[in-house]
C-alpha cells in the first residue's frame, strides 16, 4: 500500500532529526574547525529582539589621587559602559521531492483520507532515499553556514556577520556591531592583526600579536590557519635553527611528517575550508591567513529554541511536492575584539 502525505512528512522530518542528532559536524565533508569550536560554547539568547546585545567595559575612569591632611578629594560621575549589537540573522536550506521522483524509486504516494499501509518493501525504499536526501541537506547547510561564520555579511544583507569583519585585516576601518571602529576614542574596539609578513617576519609578529592578544582579554584558546601560512610557520622554525627531539633510550625514527604544529602550546589547526577562499576571490587569500581567537570573547548566539530546527512546510495545493527544511536563527558576536588577533603572508 502507498504513503499518505503525513506519513511521508513525518518520515522525512524523524529521519533528519535521527542525522543531525548522530552525525558531528566535524565528520561531514572536510573538516570546519571554527564552526565545531563554536557550537561547543555556543549561548543562546531570547527572541523578540532585533539585535543581540553585548554589555563592553571600555574604561575604568578612575579618578584616583594622592592627599595630604585635610586636602579636598573629587568624585565623578562615571560612565564606563557601551554596547555592541548584532543583528541576529535566519538561515534556511531545504529540499523537495517530488511523487514522480518517488514513483521511479518504488514509492506511491495517495490523499491522506484514503489512509495508507507501506510495505517493508516500501519503508526500506523511501528511508534509503531520505537518508541520502537528509546527508547531503546536512552537508550543504553546514558548508554554507561555516562560510558565513568566516565571511563578513556584506555578500547579502541578510547576512550575519562573520570573522572577516569581527578580527579584520584592517582593525581600525568600519563598524562592527554598531560601534565605529575607526574613531579615535574607540581604540578599545579593534582586534590586533599583522599583514603583509614573509617568513623572516613571522615568528617576531606573532610574538606581538599574542602579547596584544593576551593583554586584553586572556591567552587565545584557538588558532586556525591556512596551508600557505602553516608552511611559511615551519620554514622560519626550522630557519630559526629549531632541533628534532629523540626520546632517550628509544630507536630513532625517520618521519618527514608534521603530526602537530603549535604556537605558545596552543595547536595551529590547519583550515582546509581555506583553501578555496569560501568560493570568493579576497585581495588576501585565506590560505595565507592565521586567526588567534579567545572563545571565551567569540560566541555563536542562536535564538532560543531555533537552532538547527527541522521543518517540514505542507504540500503546495498546485504541486505534487513534498518539502523538508532546516532552519537557524541567530548571530555571531563579540565582547572584547582586541581580545583577538590576524595574521597574513604577503
């Protein structure tokens, strides 16, 4: 016996919600480290809200001072709060099958008043077709939405805002989250970065952009980097005269390989998403770039109950169609941007 619309409905929506629930992102596709990293800590926040807000501390204002005796004392008034906001932003990717698509793979479809009784025959057919429909929805969703999360949100208005705008290549240019980063009294609001290095530059910025880092806001916890500057980092190891390291006792083993490369004891992950520059053509490739971030001033932001979600719309009363979706809304934000840092080859 065929499907009833419902009964199709429900089993694309149960079959999409067992995938995403069992398969981590980390083993779709190529690897998206950012993104893995993110979800992790990720911070949900109510909706009804136009923008996420974050509270910033941008001075002391002290008004401290030396006396003697009965010397007078000031007060004053302080006002050491600001605000950045993110708009919050939905994305959506989604598929429709339509009943002569089912028809070629076994699948027979009638009105949900007729009732409907599948066969074995029939729920191993239509599960094998949502499984391969639900993987590659999964897939392309998380590919475009890691792009995002590395873009700057200016490819579409309904963008939300990514790296490439949050810890720029040009700190103190634009506004980022509402503030202006390139007023002279907003300092404060600009991450540290270091372009246009070769391998004989390397090891000394990154020297300085960690001490920046570190200064404001604690030691960056994640590194990300392309091919192109993980190379250029081993070159300048290895002309900076660093030495092999044999266990005492142990037989010597020969391995051109790199199991691991670090900086200040935090591992560079190399980024193979990088590589293709997110399908764009940047005047600085992503391979060449490092990004040091402190997740603990970095913060995916989905809204309350809308993270991930799987839908499933009713059939269009003019088509022989069925659809299933998933959705997302939220935004990516910081609290501290000097808290984190970039770094670009030539």
């Amino acid at each position: 016996m065929p499907f009833t619309s419902s009964e199709l409905s429900d089993a694309q929506k149960t079959s999409l919600d067992y995938f995403l629930r069992n398969k981590p992102v980390d083993q779709i596709n190529v690897e998206r480290p950012l993104l893995k990293a993110l979800q992790a800590k990720q911070k949900e926040f109510p909706g009804g809200k136009q923008y996420v807000t974050e509270q910033l501390r941008k001075a002391n204002q002290s008004n401290f001072q030396w006396i003697n005796g009965a010397q007078e004392v000031t007060y004053n008034r302080r006002q050491s709060i600001e605000q950045s906001q993110f708009a919050w932003r939905t994305a959506h990717d989604g598929y429709a099958i339509d009943e002569d698509r089912l028809a070629q793979n076994g699948i027979t479809m009638i009105d949900d008043k007729q009732g409907g009784k599948a066969t074995r025959a029939e729920l191993v057919q239509l599960n094998d077709l949502l499984m391969e429909q639900n993987e590659i929805l999964a897939l392309g969703f998380d590919e475009k939405f890691s792009a995002a999360l590395h873009l700057d949100g200016t490819s579409s208005s309904d963008a939300i805002t990514g790296l490439d705008a949050l810890v720029s290549l040009t700190p103190s240019s634009g506004t980022v989250g509402g503030i202006d980063a390139s007023s002279s009294s907003n300092t404060w609001w600009r991450n540290s970065a270091a372009t246009g290095l070769s391998s004989s530059t390397l090891l000394a910025n990154m020297e300085g952009v960690w001490r920046s880092c570190t200064k404001n806001g604690g030691m960056p916890d994640f590194i990300e980097a392309g091919s192109a500057f993980i190379d250029a980092y081993i070159a300048a190891m290895v002309a900076a005269g660093q030495q092999i390291q044999y266990a005492g006792g142990q037989a010597r083993k020969l391995d051109g390989g790199v199991s691991g490369v670090y900086f200040k004891g935090v591992e560079i992950i190399w980024n193979p998403e990088f590589e293709d520059n997110f399908g764009e053509s940047p005047s600085t490739s992503w391979s060449k770039r490092c990004y040091f971030l402190n997740t603990r001033h970095l913060t995916l932001r989905p809204m309350a109950g809308q993270d991930r979600i799987t839908r499933k719309p009713p059939r269009a009363y003019n088509k022989y169609e069925y659809y299933c979706a998933i959705t997302w809304r939220g935004a990516l934000t910081t609290n501290r941007r000097n808290a984190h840092g970039v770094l670009a080859l030539s």
